[in-house]
C-alpha cells in the first residue's frame, strides 16, 4: 500500500513538473505575442491530469497569460478539482485500484 502512495505522489509532482515547464516552454517560443501559433490544448489537459494549480502559479511567477479569461477562471477551477481529488484518493487508500 505504501509504494502506491509513493507512486501517486511522484504522478503528481512529474504532472506539475512536466506543467510548469510547458507554460515557460510556451512563453519562451511565442515570447510577448498575444496570438500563439498552436493551441491551448496542452495545457489544458496537463491542468485536468493534475497540474492545474502549478499552471497557475507558475503563471503569475512567469507574468505569462495574465489576460486569458479562459486561463484565469479555469486553472483555479480545475486546481480545486484536482486538490478535491488528491486528498480524497489519499484518504479512502484507493479503492477504485484492485490490488
């Protein structure tokens, strides 16, 4: 039971790891353009996989997207979601994996 736990909590840190990276990825590539070439795709999915709250700090330390209404409503949402999520999976000792 402890290495599951130790595996979830890995997931979780290579999520947020792997988000703050794409955010200073994109804003290295597209720099101070308010138009970037791809979408935003990515990083929503990286924030519902778990990496939603480090999206949204690391978007004020970076000062990156500040005025995407979609990012500034969403991340907090979904970071919420995410915590809910965490903590209840820690608490109930993952019922949902057969082991």
């Amino acid at each position: 039971m402890v290495l599951l736990y130790i595996i979830f909590g890995v997931y979780i840190l290579a999520v947020n790891f792997y988000a703050v990276m794409l955010l200073k990825s994109q804003r290295d590539e597209y720099g101070d353009s308010e138009s970037p070439k791809t979408g935003d795709g990515k990083l929503i999915l990286t924030a519902i996989l778990g990496g939603a709250v480090a999206i949204y700090v690391s978007m004020f330390i970076m000062k990156y997207r500040l005025k995407n209404a979609l990012f500034m409503i969403l991340m907090p949402v979904i970071g919420v979601l995410n915590i809910y999520f965490f903590v209840a999976a820690f608490r109930s000792g993952f019922p949902f994996i057969a082991v």
